[in-house]
C-alpha cells in the first residue's frame, strides 16, 4: 500500500460521542458468569482518510476496510497467496481474459441484502463508469494502479482501462471480462480498494457523487458515515473530535463470527504515547512499534508480532525539479553518497536490510544481479565534478507527524541522508512539512521537490505490485518520461507464463537500476504488539491482520 493520496478533505460526518476513558475499559458481559472482556482498543498512527476503501490508498483506511468488507478473493492469513473470499473458486478462459468466479451462497450484506453475482456487476461496473473527481488519481488511485482508466477517460493521460465488462451468468456466478491478459488478475482483486459493497447503500447515500475540487475533494456521506460490507465486523460510528473509529459485531456475519463485540481504532500520532498507553491499559495494541521498544516490550511480556519485511523506503530524485538531476551522473552521485548500511544498522529495526532493488528479494522478479551502488564518498564527487554539478543545491523534503512501516523516525532517516549529500559537497535546503496533506501533495505532484523519500508495503506478492506501481507510466513523484521502459513494463505484464513474465521482471529490476529514478535505501521487519492477555491475530506482510479472531485469554 502507498503513502496516502494527497488532497483530501473529508465531509462532515455524523458521529457518536465516546468517552475515552469508557473505550480504554473493559467491557463486560454480566449475563455470563465468565465475565469476559469483548472490547479491543488498537493504537494507530493516523486517522483514516475516508470509509469508502474504493477511494482509499492509505493504510489506516484500509485497516479499517479490512475488517468492514471482503473481497471476491483475499490473501491467505499471514501470507500473499491467494485464498478465496467471496468467490468460491476462479477459472480463466482459454486466451485469459475472462474470468469466471463461483460465488458463495448465503451472505449477506450489512444492511441485510443479499450478496450475489448483481451486486458483483454493480460495483465493477460502479468503479468503470466514473466520473468528474472519481476519475482522479487522488479519488480512485489503486482502480487506476491495476485498471489503468475508465470506460470514458475524461484526462487524456490515462490510458485505456484493462477493464472490460461483468456479467452475472446466476445468482452465484459471475463473468468479469478484461481488454487483454494482466499479471495483476486476480491477485490485484485482493486488494480492499475492490471491496464488494451493498448496492443498496451505494444508491441511497449517493456513493459516487465525488464533490468539491481537485485541491479540495468532499466525499459523500457513503464515504464517511455508512460504509456498508459483508465483512465480520459492522461500522458504528466515527467521533473524528477525539480520534476513535468504532465497530461492532456482525451477528449476521456468513463465516466464523468475531470474538469481540466491538473493536476501536484510537489515533495516537505519537510513538511513545502509544507505547505508554499500552503499558497503562489504555489500549491493548498498537502498530509501527518503535524499533527500540520491541525487545523491552517483549521482556515485558506483551505480545510482540513481527511482520515480513514486505515494503521498500526509498529516496526518489523528480527529474523535473533542480535540471541537473535529469543527468543520470548526477543521480549516480547521489546514490554512492549515501551510507544505506550506516542507517540500516543504526536507526531501523533488527533484520532490515539495505534494498537493491525496490522491492524485497521475496518476491519473484528481485535481481540480484542489478547494478549496486554502495556507499562511495569519493566516487560520488568525481561524477558530481563530471556533470558540472560540484556546486549543487537540493531542497530534500522530509515528513514530519508520521510513522510508516517501512519509516520509524522521519527525522532521524532525514538527518543522516542529508549528512550523506552534504559530505560530497551538495548544499541541502531542508524542507519538513507535515505527512497529510502537506508533505503528500509537495512530493507527489507539480516539479518543486528535488528530493524526498516515501515507501510502500506490498499489496500482493507481484513484482508488479512493486516496481509497476512506481514506474510504468509518467508520475511527478519522479518527472521523467521513458517510453522504452514503459514498454518494458507493458510487455512483462501481458505475459501470461509466470516463468517467463519473472525473467521479464528479472530484466526490468535491471532497467530501473540503471536508469536511476531514485534510490532504493531499505527493506523493514514492522512489528505490532498486543497485550499481555490479548491473542488469535496473526502477523501479515500486506498488514492485513484479521481482528475478527482476536480475543483475550
């Protein structure tokens, strides 16, 4: 999952009061004489941006939507395989572009409609046809990541969607046709932002009527008030004043019912607020553990999880930004100036490892063969003194009021990046701005940013998910424009044989290296933490951790 998409505004929303001190208490059943806790308060770094995971990209959203909803098929628990979820079973046509899924029979819709191939149709053909704002890339980002456009492109940037057509053949079987093969089909369909949603709520509460402008997009109140799945647990409220999502209980729920009766997602920004407020009981979990609290709260006997380091940090260098940076010396200089094995070892937790590639040597595709540029002070300076670019100036943007996965201390991977470039002799204009919206909207649009660094978290286990995400059209993260490697790109996805597709992916890895858009510096082991008395979640590379069979002991 990406960094979230910037420009957002949420709408008002309608919210219930909750006493925090009433979330951080134990909720009892007094008509068993067990008496037993069925509430759970999770710690989380950031509030969602909106309720509707169509128009989400950012991982607290998507947390939330995990939980809300399901999708026709869904990561197996703790892995990247695909598992069934709402389909029963999948099967691909003879020239793999239609695919044909078994639905499962019974379930049911939170509002108490019935799941079927229809209601399949309707959110395909809800998330093709968009338009106005849902056609932006902060409004729709992963339909446009995996589809690519719509069934009329209003931007004539985007390109023709992969995306063809639905057809419910019966109640439990549905066709979803595509323009052409895709190594994203059917892993990309995992991901939350394909969430099947109740057509009744999306026709009541107006989901797709996308307000306001560009710079200031107002979502509907679907998005912020009634979100509305078949998943384990039903959305209650969001009191935004004091940072507090709560859910409840499906008692409907087709599968195996939750444990807990409610389940609160409370925003606690700082780390350290969040550590303390686990100690005191406070919450009873939290993510994006500090990398040097996860062995003194083990000792303590909390329950520690560690994710696969499933993600990448990266420095991107925008092309478009300072002129000098579209010589591709310029950007060699840059990554032989930085010490990655120095941050690795001093500021990242244990098992992270500096990145070769900008995606983890888990995934199928990885190169270990790519051109590496270790840490080189003096071979930095030559290329700087090659490209007549002794004297450069980089305004280098760093977030501030964040914690990422795959960035502990924003601060701290800051300071001693810029220590790096300062030491080959390029001046450096440090630029903090706050994660969301400042932070977002500065480095991922317009050419006013030099440098800054940003990550990602695998969606599924595809090169493409990774490095396709990134660099397979035009994008002023970066500036650049290189049709051959978009090329590359289009090529390695059309690629039906997985054999031959991870040689192609080989061969990009390799591409990317060379040309230089920016620089992979890390891959992290994140860590989430529970208390003492709290089990049954299980760790996911994708943070896709199922609340739903959490309990206390």
């Amino acid at each position: 999952m990406r960094a979230p998409r910037p420009k957002v505004a949420i709408a008002a929303v309608a919210v219930a009061a909750l006493a925090v001190a009433g979330c951080a208490e134990s909720n009892r059943d007094d008509s068993s004489s067990d008496s037993k806790k069925d509430t759970l308060v999770f710690g989380v770094a950031g509030d969602p941006k909106v309720l509707d995971p169509s128009f989400a990209s950012d991982g607290e959203s998507l947390r939330v939507a995990r939980q809300v909803f399901e999708t026709l098929v869904r990561p197996e628990e703790g892995g990247t395989k695909v598992t069934p979820g709402l389909a029963e079973s999948w099967t691909p046509d003879a020239a793999g572009t239609t695919w044909t899924f078994k639905l499962r029979s019974g379930v049911k819709f939170h509002d108490g409609t019935d799941f079927n191939a229809e209601a399949v149709c309707v959110n395909f053909n809800r998330w093709y046809n968009a338009k106005g704002l849902m056609q932006s890339p902060d409004v729709t980002a992963y339909w446009q990541d995996v589809m690519g456009g719509f069934a009329a492109n209003e931007n004539a940037d985007l390109p023709p969607s992969l995306f063809k057509s639905c057809a419910a053949k019966d109640a439990t079987t549905v066709d979803l046709s595509f323009t052409r093969v895709s190594s994203k089909i059917p892993a990309a369909l995992m991901l939350p932002s394909f969430s099947i949603h109740s057509p009744k709520a999306l026709q009541e509460f107006d989901a797709s009527n996308v307000g306001g402008t560009a710079d200031d997009i107002k979502y509907p109140s679907y998005a912020t008030e009634h979100p509305t799945g078949t998943g384990p647990f039903k959305f209650k409220s969001w009191d935004v004043a004091n940072k507090t999502l709560t859910l409840e209980r499906n008692e409907d729920y087709a599968g195996t019912k939750a444990k807990l009766k409610t389940l609160i997602f409370k925003t606690i920004s700082d780390e350290n607020a969040r550590k303390q407020a686990l100690r005191s009981g406070d919450i009873q979990g939290y993510d994006l553990v500090g990398p040097a609290d996860v062995e003194p709260l083990k000792s303590e006997g909390f329950n520690m999880l560690t994710r696969p380091a499933f993600n990448v940090l990266y420095l991107a260098i925008n092309q478009k930004g300072n002129p000098k940076l579209a010589d591709l010396k310029v950007r060699q200089a840059i990554a032989y100036a930085l010490n990655r094995q120095q941050l690795v070892d001093s500021k990242l937790p244990p098992g992270a490892k500096v990145a070769d590639n900008f995606m983890p040597d888990t995934v199928e595709g990885w190169n270990g063969d790519v051109t590496k540029y270790t840490y080189d002070p003096a071979k930095a300076k030559a290329l700087l003194a090659e490209a007549g670019a002794s004297n450069l100036t980089l305004k280098f943007h760093y977030p501030t009021e964040v914690t990422r996965p795959y960035m502990p201390n924003p601060k701290d991977i800051f300071e001693l990046l810029s220590a790096d470039l300062k030491a080959v002799g390029i001046t450096v204009e440090a630029i903090p701005l706050k994660w969301s919206p400042d932070y977002l909207n500065a480095t991922t649009s317009g050419n006013k940013h030099d440098l800054h660094f940003l990550g990602w978290t695998g969606d599924y286990g595809d090169a493409y998910n990774f490095i396709g995400t990134f660099f397979d059209r035009p994008k002023d993260e970066w500036g650049f424009n290189n049709k051959a490697l978009f090329d590359q790109f289009k090529d390695a996805d059309g690629t039906a044989d997985i054999a031959a597709r991870t040689e192609k992916y080989k061969a990009l890895n390799k591409s990317v290296m060379d040309f230089l858009p920016g620089v992979p510096i890390s891959h992290s082991p994140p860590a989430i933490v529970f208390g003492k008395d709290v089990t049954g979640v299980k760790a996911s590379p994708l943070t896709d951790e199922r609340f739903a069979t959490a309990e206390f002991k």
